[in-house]
C-alpha cells in the first residue's frame, strides 16, 4: 500500500532547521516557506473537499478560485 500522506508545513520545518544555526534572514527565508506550504496544504483541503460535495451530487455555486478570498481573509494575504 502506498502511503500518499503529505508532510505538513509543521513537519517539515521541524524536519529541516535547527533553531540555534539559523540567522535572522534564513528564519524569515524558513517563515515564507512554511507559509506557502500552509497555504498549499489548505488549497488542497479546498480542492477535495469541492470534489467530494460534487461526487455527493451538491451544488457548487461558490467557484474553486475562491479559496484564495477565503485565505486572505482567515490568515491574511500575501502569504502573512
């Protein structure tokens, strides 16, 4: 069976750095990083969840590319 679990922005940032070797310019290099897979991570969650509600046989007024207004207005935009 192959195991398709994605690494979370969490996991990958523990993963990867240690706090004590990082600068101030990698830390903020690491923080946009993880933001970008977060939102990523969410986007993901967006899409299926559309695709299961249309498997289902449920009305999909609300377009995909409004996961991005939902974002910006949860976490802030921009990647913030």
């Amino acid at each position: 069976m192959t195991n398709n679990k994605q690494q979370t922005a969490v996991e990958w940032l523990i993963e990867h750095y240690t706090f004590a070797d990082l600068t101030a310019d990698s830390w903020q290099m690491i923080q946009q990083q993880a933001k970008a897979m977060h939102k990523d991570e969410h986007g993901k969650t967006w899409d299926h969840a559309m695709e299961s509600m249309k498997a289902r046989g449920g009305n999909d007024m609300r377009a995909y590319t409004d996961f991005d207004g939902y974002y910006a207005e949860t976490y802030g935009g921009n990647n913030e």
